[in-house]
C-alpha cells in the first residue's frame, strides 16, 4: 500500500471532498452480491464442518479488506484532483489587481472637529495616502495629527482636530503584482464664524454636559413625598435643556403630582405623594448631538404602617373595564405583604367611598352594579386578613358611566321589542358569573330594559332573577349561585310597548368555578453586583403562562422573616432579570419570586443558594491617558493613567504594546505583567515615531486594550526646563475644595525643580488659569475657594533655575460636590483616653486597603500609632500622644472606582475626656447616658447628634449640660427600638473641641439590675478598727443588701440605700472570704474581698502603722510605778521592746512587761534610783519599727512615789450592745440591759428592741439550746420591746444567753453572758475593771 503526504490545506480541502463525494454506482451491486455470497456459503458451512468455516471466513474478512483498501486509495486520487483544481482556481481568482468595494467619499467639516476617511478593498499587498498628491509621512507630521489603521480590509486615516490647513484632495493607492486601484476624497473644513446656529456653535465651543454621578435606586414610603435627582458635570446646553422623564416606558407630564425642575446642573422629579404606582424604572433622557444620553433607577415604594398590626398591604393598580351605561368591570393587583395571614378577600368603595360589597371578595376582578348613566366615579380597594384591613389603594382614574354602542345601533320602526341574542357568560368566578348578550337588531327607538331568567339544567322552570331591578346595559352579574350546579340563562327585552319573548336560552354554565393561581417561577439564580446590591434571574412560566408581574422576596440568612423587596409587580419582555439594591454589605441572603395573577400570589418559589452581598469581579477597562515622560537616544519613558473601572478587585499590573508608524505590525513590550503605570521602553530606533497601547490584569482576566497613544517621537531630551509632572489626581472632594497630588517629572533639566505651579479650567473651556502666585515645593496641594457644582480639570507645571516646564497631561474632570454618602474622619478619645481617628468608607471591595498619612509625606511613624480594622471602619490610634503627632492626617481606600478619602487636622485644642459614655437605667424605667469631660467655660457648645441627627431637648428626650462640671447627660424615657443607634456629643469651648461617639444597640449589655460601682474594699479608722465598704447603684425601695463571710451570711453592717454605700466593721480579722451581694427582681450583683491566711499578715502589717499609740503615761500603783501607752487595737502580730537609758529591759522579778487589749505597759515594783532615767517603747509591724519615749527622773519621780489611790473592791458591769442591720426591709435593733447579780433569789430582766417588714420570729437561747418558757422563764412581747424574765435566779442562771430574729429578707443574733455569784463572794475583774464581751 503506497503512503502519500499532503500539506494541512490539501488535507482539509481533500476530507471535505471525501465527505461530499459521490458513493460509486457499482456498490450497491457488489454489496448485495456479497451478502448472497455470504448465505450460499453459511449453507456451505454447515455442511463441511468447523475447518472449513473458519477458512472461509479469513477469505472473506481478506476480501473484505482489500475492497476497502482500494476504495480508499481511489478517493484519495480523486480528493487529490479536486484540491490540484480548487488550488488552481484560488491562484486564478488572485491574480486578479486590487478593488475597492467602498471608495473614499467627501466630508465638510468644522474647524477643530475631527474627521476619518474610510476604504474597504480586496488583494492589496501594499497601501499609500497621499494629501493633493504627496504622500502623507507621519514623521513629518504634527504628533497625534494622523492616525492610519489597517484592519480586516479596511483603511482608515483620522484627521484630529482639522484646521483650515486640513482641506484637501486625499486619495489611497493600493497595488499588487497584478495592477494598483486609487479612491479620491475631498474634506473641506469650514469657518464657524458666522454660522447660523447658536446651538451647533455653541456645541463647538463648549463640551455637552455628562451626567455627573449616577443615579442611586431610591426608597420610599406609601403617603410620603420623595424626589429623584440627578445631577451634570456642566450647565447643559441649549439642545439638551428638552430633559424627559419616564417611569417604566411611559413618559410622565409636569403636573400636581409629579413636580419636573432644572436648576443649578441638577434635573429633579417631585412625587408629592407616593403610591405603590409610583414604583417602577425611572428613565431620564437628555438630548445629545448624537441621540441622547440616558440614565435609569428603580424607586421603591414601601407600604405604609398598618394601622392594625398583622393587616395585610394596599392593593394597587385599581382600574375599570368594560363601561356600561350602569355597571363595569373592576381590577386590581393583590399586594405583595400579606401581614403575615393569608388574604381572605377585598372589600370595594366608590366615589365618597360607599361599599360596593358586603362580602370580602376572594379574586382580584369584581363586577360593579348598580351605577348611573352619565355619573362620574373612582374606585379603591381594601385588603383584609385575619388580623385587619388593609390602608385604602390608590382611587383609580375617573370613570364616566355611557352606553358604548349608542353610535353603532340601527334602531328601525320597531314597537314591541325583539328577544336579545347570544346569551353567554363573559366571566365565571368563584364568586360570580358576569352575563352578556347582544341587543336586539334591529332595536328600536325607545329604551330598552332587560330580565334575566335562570334554569337549572335538567328542570323546565325558569325564574327570574332580577324582577325588580331591571338591567339598563346588555350585562349583568349574579351572585348567589349554588357552587357546582349547572344553569341556563336566558334574557328578555322590555320597552314601553311590552316585553319580548325569551332569548335562546345560554349554554349550560356551572358556578363557583375556583379560579387557580400561578406556579411559581423556577430556577431563581442571585448573582454577586456591587457591595449592596445581587442580581436575580429566573426562568419565565411554561406553557404560554403570562402572570401581571412578580414579587421578590429577601430574607437574611439565620432570620425568619421574609421581607419584600418590591411592591409593584415587576414585568419583562424577555429573560426576567432584576437587581436587588439596599442591601447590607458583607451579609449573607436567600431569594424567593412569586408570580401574581388576578387570582393572587403563587406560592414562593424555591429559594437561592445563599449568597453573600460583595462586588461582582469583572475585567478592568482599558487604561487612558498615554504621556511620554522623558526620552533618549533609544529609549522612552511612558506613563499612563489607570482604568476607569477596576473590576471590584485589585489590579495585578499592566501589558504595554509599541508600535513603530513606518510599520504594520503592533509588538508586545513585556511578558510579565508591570505593577507600576510608568515603564521605560528601549530599543527603540532614533527619530522614529512609536504608539503605545496597554490593557490591566486584575483576578477575571485581562482587560480591554486602550487606544493607541499619539506618536511620540524617538529623540533625546536635551532642553533646560523640567519634564512635566504626571499622576494628576484629586482626593477629598467637597462642595468648595479638594486635595491635588502629582508625582514629580523625571526629567529634571538643567537643575532640581525648586517648585510647581497648579492650572485650573471649567471644563469645556480652553482658559487655563493659574492657581498659585507663589511655586509650591511639596506634591500636593488643597485647592479651595471653588464653585461648588462646577466641573474643573487641573494641570501642574515644574519650575526649576531654567524656567518652567511643560505642563502635566491634564486630570479627569473633578465635579466640586461632596457626593451623597461621603464620610469624615471622626476625632476622638477613647475611654482609655488615648487619641484615635476613625473612619468608614461608604464601599470598600475584598482587596481594598486604608492608607493613613501624615501631613500627605507618608504613613505615619509606626512607634506611635497603630491601626485597627474591622469591616468598612479603620481607626488610626495615637499610643504616646505628644506635640510630634500634631499635624494633618488623610487616609484613602484603595481599588475603588471613585475617590474614598478624607483627612482631619490634630491640634493642641482637644477636650479633654474624664468619663467615657455611660448607661443607667433609673428606678422609673428611664434610660440615663452620660459622659464627663474637664471643666468647660460658660461659652461651650454641644452638639448631641444621633443617627445623623442632631436631637434637641424635649420632656421624652431631655439633654442636660453642665459646663462647669464638663457632664453631658440625655434622659430617655420610654426607651424603644427607635432610640437605638449612634450617639455623638460634639463639644466646643473656644478653640479646643471633641468628640464622643456611643453605639447604643445590645440591651442585653445593660446593667437594669443593682450593680457595684465600687468593689469591696478595707480602710482603717481614726479609732483603728478596720471597716469594709462597698457602693451599689441602680436600687430601688425593694433592693435587698447582705453580707457574707466564708460563703456564709454575716449579721452586723451598716447599709444606706440613698447613697448605695454598705459598711461593716471588723475588730478582729478572721480568716476568709468576705463578700457583698445587692440583690431585687431584676437581678443581683456581688463583691468579694479575700481575707485569707495567705493576706491577713499583709492586711495587719498595713493596718499597725496607721495605729495610733498614745504617748507613753506615768501612772502610780500600789505596787510602784507604772510607765504604759493606750492603744486602740492590739494583736499578737506586734512585736513590743522595752530599753531603759538605751539598753533592753529584761522581765525580771523587780520589772514586769504585759499588755491588755488597750494598753501596753512596764510595771516597775519597788522602784529606786536605779530606776531613774528615759523609757523607750519600740513597736514593730513587720515592715517599720515605731518608737514612744518619756523620762522617769526628777520630780516626776517623786510624784509619782508621793501620790496613793484605791483600788475598787467591786465593779458593777452596764454593757449595751448596739446592732444595726439595713436590709432594706428588716431594721433589727436589740439592747440588753444586764447586772451581775450578787444576792441569790432576784429577778432578772433581759430586754432589747426588735423591728422588721414582715415582724420576725423570735427564738431565745441558753447555753445555745432553745429556751422553753416556764415556771421561773417567762417572755414578754409589747410592739418591738422583747423581754424576757428569770424569777429567783440561781447558779444554774449563770450562762450565755441569745436572741435569734428571723424574716424572709435576713435573720440577726444578739448575745449577753449572766453570771450569778452568792452573796459575800467577790468576783474577780481583770486590772482595768471589767471583761469585753464578745462582739455582736
């Protein structure tokens, strides 16, 4: 078998040929022979056995093979043949000379318009323009002058901005080896000194006007006003001032109800009142040279508050069909909101708003009767549900009731009228049936009245229907049928002659029909659009369903509530598809649709994927702005400006294409992306002329390619002056100022620029005007004093020793007008008290970053600062504040399409805070928020905004400011959902200013319940006890106090509830836990302090020093002489050293140290001489050593010894025990009076005062055992006087006795001890006359 090549092109021409080549007209034949051979053989086989089969089958599977490899060697040869022919016909079909199919054809235009001549031609190899005969050299042209593509057969040459110069012959040759062609075009450019057409002139002079931002979906409420704006870069011109509005296609009127304005470059449309009719895409169309300009937006249109909670939302889009001369047909749309309940009909009203219905109506078409012939009226309708009826629909349009076929009627001389005809039903719904008929032919002159009768089917009688009222129009609707029985109806005609025989009777109509809704659409798509907004799309309904429109439906993911996206139905021609606005950035939602129809909503449709609201990544536009910033021998330095449109993300960098004008061919520049949009292209060739062309690369992919640049020729700088200045842009945009930036030229000239020089124009004009008298030296510059509303475009120039420069590639055009949502930067001091500056960026996407600078030279020192984000917010926080961060600071979010930057300028003058925000809930229920600043001068200001709003003081809103005190406070009362938000108080004294900003939003994280605003803490006393306080605030009459120790309740403690502050003194530090607990119905709050083993040394050694020890006394004994110190409180953790003439006194028989619980003392016994001298008491707390001295010589000495004194035999010991216990409601108050007894036999008298809300239970105790009450115990309980009585006390008397009071809010003890002595025996008493009794 031969092996042949082919070339690809003789391949694909030769695979064609074989697909379309004839089958041979021999195959068929030895086909069929084939098979015939094939059975004579299959008989064959069976006889001759399985050898024999196999070898006849290779014989054929051979045969077969060969056949085929043949056929294919034969169409080969023949595919080779046609591709040899059609070869040949393409080589005879080329060699034909070149054509033009469209010739060059003549242009007149104006000066400084721009103008392109166009060919389209077949075979040329080569092409040349010539202008009046001489071929046009882009080299020797003005840069940018002429611009030639050749693309897929057309020639273009562009001609900018023509002058006089420019008029001419042009013409194109065009050859080939086989001939050449010419086309010839004259362009004659005009004057426009005297034209006759202000406007066309004036379209020369000056720019056409562009909308300046675009228009933003608006949302509205039912029976509020809103107005729609839209607002130009530039006054329009004279042709553009015809400005039309639209509103779903259809074009709105100036009228009372939509107001249409132009003034100061914005157009406005005024709804006074808005319905849910007014919902919809709103159009405005401004016209253009070129057609016109157009921007849409949908307005959204809520419901407003029900006045039951639960009704359902107004109907909407009442209108009138089929107008009689007494009845008509009414329809309208059922609301998107159902209250939350099925919608269980409408009620109808007409004109001075009589019911039409006294039954709710299930379906949204309704039959009205009864109407007058000439009388004028409006409809509206009401929705109603379980929980209420709906708001009344917006009236339909007037309506005159007349007969429609009055002009056609051929009356005749006819007396008794004739039978009407075709008696059908027009309408049948659940809950009627609407009849028509057609009047007699011929009618008659005089007026006609109707009967109708009805039958059921089966039945003989007929009856009628509405005897007493008869029918004026050729319809009628009946009510009252029985559901699912079939009727005939019939009709009569009557006239002041007499009545007519029955019609034909209808054909059989069965009532109470249920008319079904819609399905749901399927396949509801949400796609990512822009941070606020996604894109639904869905499948229309199948089979031919067309519903009124859809309703959209949102629900925040987590949530149950369904909440309604639109109001009015929306419809679509093609592919539904509806954008979702308002949405909160970054949250994640699920969709649903419902289809409407006059049956009412469709059940929901499945739900969305959840989706997150974030912007949709799209491919960047094409870069702009191409300028040559410095330039060798063979090299050029090329910047631009960046995209129009990033895409949503971050833009990865650049691919840059050159071309040379003496060539065809465009050649890519680099490989790999470039991040920076300036970029030094080299190998070029001297004196040529090159264009550039750049496409941006974000994460979706390359971007549009740009236009190419104008030719910028190959020649080394070599002037004096700078390069010009390039990265023109602006930041701050406000009403009257902004902020310029450029970067510097990189071309300096003969010396460093020393300065630059800022132009400005309006745009659409050609004079620049110069901003600066003076050079700045910085890259930047705020520019102030502007028109607010008006478009500029900046320019900058260098200076240097040389002069100055040429000027930069002028700036975007920049509208001086703060766009709606444009935030500040917020100046404040945290409750830290540490200086930050916050802001919010309105839009921000994923790769979006905050660039904080200072003073415009960079990011700010990064040992002083640090910055937080979260979400859209970034604040920058000063960490050492101090004269180095007093300057201006900007930030700017980057990879948006607009400006996001603001800057604010720190100062000395900051108002300094002392108490950041606070919340109290007070005792009524009211909502205290307070903060306290430093002592402000009478001629402070504050500004408290909230939500934007700036509130005033009001009864429910009351504001108190106390400049002497710094405090600011807002009293709330009634605090609801509408009270939670942003508060800002906005302080002014003199220079210096601040502010303040509280987020009100999570209750839960109010204290409403008592709360500690100052923990437990110990102090000692002048009287050295040691006293633990608290304070408690937010207490209310009921709000109960308790103390704890070791976990459990403690009696004894003072608490005050007007000033919250709790109290409870120790005389002996025991070890543990000690803890306060405030407490109501509201909740409860606790504070503990740990007096363990492990701080009790620590908790006395700061306890001793504050000790205050008495100097050291002289006082004479019986024994001798007595040198001692008083002392409030004593313990065992002291240690005590006493020195005579500074050498340490040992306890010795003669010399005798001690101490009580109130004194410290060295008893000297038998003192002599030797005993002269100073006394030194040192005492030591374990941190400091504290000494007490005095002098025992003299005639204090002699005092001493002279003076005598008796000691008392007996002591008569009056204790009164005070306990004082505050609980709110419990007031426990005991006194015990007691005597030691000395005579047996006596009566004793325990007494104390008990108190409490409820009365407590008493219980009484000896010895810790329960007293049990008689013969010689007895207990006496008059109001809060308790006593008890022991008659004939005995030694048995002697003991510890308590009383234990109880209630529901806390329990208290008191405790006295008895002892009992026979009469003579003398009790024994300590030195001092008496023994401490236990502390309550």
């Amino acid at each position: 078998e031969e092996e042949e090549t082919f070339s690809l092109s003789e391949l694909s021409i030769a695979a064609a040929l074989a697909l379309t080549s004839e089958i041979p007209q021999d195959h068929k034949l030895r086909r069929e022979a084939a098979i015939l051979e094939l059975e004579q053989r299959g008989q064959k086989r069976v006889r001759f056995g399985n050898e024999m089969e196999k070898l006849e089958e290779e014989v054929i599977r051979n045969c077969r093979l060969l056949r085929v490899r043949a056929d294919r060697k034969a169409l080969r040869r023949k595919a080779v043949e046609k591709a040899q022919m059609e070869k040949d016909y393409i080589e005879l079909r080329s060699g034909r000379p070149p054509m033009f199919w469209i010739p060059l054809r003549v242009h007149a235009v104006w000066e400084r318009m721009e103008v392109t001549l166009a060919v389209t031609f077949v075979s040329p190899l080569c092409s040349t323009r010539y202008k009046n005969g001489v071929p046009i050299d882009l080299r020797l042209a003005p840069a940018g002058k002429y611009k030639i593509k050749n693309k897929f057969g057309m020639l273009t040459l562009q001609i900018s901005r023509c002058s006089m110069e420019d008029s001419a012959e042009y013409s194109v040759e065009i050859k080939n080896q086989y001939g050449e062609a010419y086309s010839f075009a004259t362009v004659l450019v005009r004057s426009n000194q005297g034209f006759d057409s202000e406007i066309y002139r004036r379209s020369l002079i000056a720019r056409e006007a562009d909308f300046a931002f675009s228009m933003k979906p608006l949302f509205s409420r039912e029976k509020e006003p809103f107005t729609l704006s839209c607002y130009f870069s530039s006054d329009l011109l004279e042709h553009q001032r015809d400005i039309a509005w639209f509103r779903d296609g259809e074009l709105l009127q100036n009228s009372e109800c939509h107001k249409l304005k132009y003034q100061d470059r914005e157009a406005s449309l005024t709804v006074s009142c808005a319905h849910k009719e007014d919902e919809g895409f709103y159009t405005i169309r401004v016209p253009s040279l070129d057609g016109y300009k157009e921007q849409t937006t949908y307005v959204f249109v809520r419901d407003a508050a029900a006045e039951t909670p639960g009704a359902p939302g107004s109907p909407l889009n009442v209108k009138c069909h089929d107008v009689n001369k007494d009845c008509l047909i009414l329809s309208w749309v059922a609301p998107s909101d159902n209250g939350g309940s099925p919608i269980l009909g409408y009620f109808i009203e007409r004109s001075e708003w009589v019911p039409c219905n006294d039954r709710p109506v299930k379906t949204c078409r309704y039959p009205v009767l009864g109407l007058t012939e000439g009388q004028t009226y409006q409809f509206r309708v009401k929705a109603v549900n379980k929980a209420g009826i709906s708001h009344p629909s917006k009236a339909s349009a007037p309506v005159t009731m007349y007969d429609p076929s009055k002009d056609k009627r051929v009356t005749g001389h006819i007396k008794v009228p004739l039978p009407p005809t075709n008696v059908h039903a027009s309408e049948v719904r659940e809950d009627y049936v609407a009849l028509a008929w057609d009047e007699p032919d011929p009618r008659g002159r005089e007026p006609l009245n109707y009967y109708v009768e009805k039958s059921i089917v089966g039945s003989n009688s007929w009856q009628m229907v509405n005897l007493d009222t008869p029918v004026n129009s050729p319809r009628f609707a009946l009510f009252d049928l029985v559901k699912g029985k079939s009727y005939c109806f019939r009709v009569r005609s009557v006239n002041k002659y007499g009545i007519s025989e029955p019609s034909l009777p209808s054909e059989p109509i069965t009532a109470g029909a249920k008319l079904a809704t819609l399905p749901p659409p399927s396949q509801v798509l949400a796609f990512r659009d822009t941070k606020t907004s996604v894109v639904l799309q869905w499948d229309k309904l199948k089979d031919g369903l067309e519903p009124l429109g859809y309703y959209i439906y949102c629900r925040e993911t987590g949530t149950e509530g369904w909440q309604t996206v639109n109001n009015k139905p929306v419809t679509f021609i093609f592919s539904p598809r509806f954008t979702v606005p308002g949405l909160q950035p970054g949250k994640e939602y699920v969709f649903c649709v419902k289809s409407v129809s006059e049956a009412g909503l469709s059940e929901s449709s499945p739900e969305t994927d959840p989706i997150v609201v974030r912007p949709a990544i799209a491919r960047p536009s094409a870069p702009r702005g191409f300028v040559l910033l410095s330039c060798g021998k063979s090299e050029m330095t090329i910047g631009w400006k960046p995209p129009k449109r990033r895409g949503g993300t971050k833009l990865l960098g650049y691919f840059l294409d050159q071309h040379d004008t003496s060539e065809l061919d465009w050649h890519e520049v680099n490989i790999q992306p470039i991040p920076q949009r300036v970029y030094t292209v080299g190998n070029l060739k001297e004196g040529h002329l090159y264009e550039f062309r750049a496409c941006a690369v974000n994460m979706a992919g390359v971007g549009e390619v740009s236009e190419p640049s104008d030719a910028f020729k190959c020649e080394e700088w070599t002037m004096p002056e700078p390069g010009p200045p390039y990265d023109v842009k602006f930041t701050e945009v406000r009403d009257s100022s902004l902020m310029l930036h450029w970067q510097a030229p990189l071309y300096t000239g003969a010396g460093p620029v020393t300065g630059y020089y800022v132009d400005v124009c309006e745009e659409g004009s050609e004079e620049w005007k110069q901003i600066n008298k003076q050079p700045v030296a910085t890259t930047h510059m705020k520019v102030s004093d502007l028109e607010t509303g008006k478009c500029f475009i900046f320019r900058v120039r260098a200076l240097n020793k040389a002069g100055i420069g040429p000027p930069s590639l002028p700036s975007d055009p920049v509208v001086a007008k703060t766009k709606p949502g444009t935030n500040e930067i917020e100046l404040g001091v945290d409750e830290e008290g540490l200086i930050y500056m916050a802001f919010e960026a309105p839009e921000k996407n994923d790769s979006s970053e905050f660039i904080w600078s200072k003073d415009y030279e960079g990011p700010p020192d990064a040992d002083r600062v640090r910055t937080e984000e979260k979400g859209n917010k970034s604040k920058l926080i000063l960490t050492n504040p101090s004269e180095k961060d007093l300057g201006v600071y900007s930030v700017e979010v980057t990879d948006v399409d607009e400006d996001i930057s603001a800057s604010c300028t720190l100062t000395k003058e900051v108002i300094k805070l002392i108490s950041g925000w606070n919340v109290d809930v007070l005792e009524k229920g009211e909502v205290r928020l307070w903060l306290e600043v430093e002592k402000l001068s009478p001629n402070a200001e504050l500004h408290l905004i909230f939500n934007e709003k700036e509130l005033k003081s009001t009864p429910t809103h009351k504001i108190n400011f106390v400049k002497g005190k710094g405090l600011v406070e807002l009293i709330i009362q009634n605090f609801c959902d509408d009270d939670k938000g942003m508060y800002t108080a906005q302080l002014q004294d003199g220079k210096a200013k601040n502010q303040f900003t509280l987020v009100l939003l999570d209750e839960r994280k109010w204290k409403f319940s008592p709360y500690f605003i100052e923990n437990l803490r110990w102090k000692v006393t002048e009287s050295c006890e040691v006293l633990l306080t608290c304070k408690a605030t937010n207490l209310r009459k009921d709000t109960s106090f308790q103390w704890f120790f070791n976990k459990k309740a403690r009696t004894g403690g003072v608490f005050d509830p007007q000033t919250g502050i709790g109290t409870l003194c120790i005389t002996k530090a025991d070890e543990g836990q000690y803890k306060a607990l405030v407490s109501d119905d509201r909740g409860e709050d606790y504070t503990q302090l740990d007096l363990t083993k492990g701080c009790k040394r620590t908790f006395f050694s700061i306890i001793l020093p504050a000790l205050s020890a008495s100097p050291l006394k002289i006082q004479p004994t019986e024994e001798g002489i007595k040198i001692y110190t008083d002392v409030k409180y004593y313990t065992d953790y002291m240690k005590t050293t006493w020195y005579h003439k500074e050498k340490q006194v040992e306890s010795r028989d003669r010399l005798k140290a001690g101490s009580t619980m109130n004194q410290i003392w060295l008893h000297i016994l038998n003192p002599t001489d030797a005993d002269k001298g100073k006394y030194v008491l040192e005492l030591f707390d374990g941190n400091d050593t504290h000494k007490l001295s005095t002098d025992l010589s003299g005639q204090a000495f002699e005092d001493a010894l002279a003076e005598k004194w008796t000691v008392l035999e007996s002591h008569l010991l009056k204790t009164l025990i005070f306990i004082f216990l505050n609980l709110t409601s419990v007031n426990f108050f005991a006194q015990l009076h007691v005597c030691n007894l000395s005579v047996l036999q006596q009566t004793l008298c325990l007494t104390c005062c008990v108190s409490g809300d409820p009365y407590p239970e008493i219980t009484w105790f000896k010895n810790e055992k329960v007293i049990v009450f008689k013969d010689r115990y007895k207990m006496d309980v008059k109001g809060t006087v308790v006593t008890i009585t022991i008659e004939k006390v005995c030694n048995e008397d002697t003991g510890k006795y308590s009383i234990y009071v109880k209630n529901k809010y806390g329990s208290e003890t008191g405790q006295v001890t008895i002892s009992v002595y026979k009469h003579g025996e003398i009790p024994e008493f300590d030195s001092f006359g008496f023994t401490r009794m236990s502390p309550p």
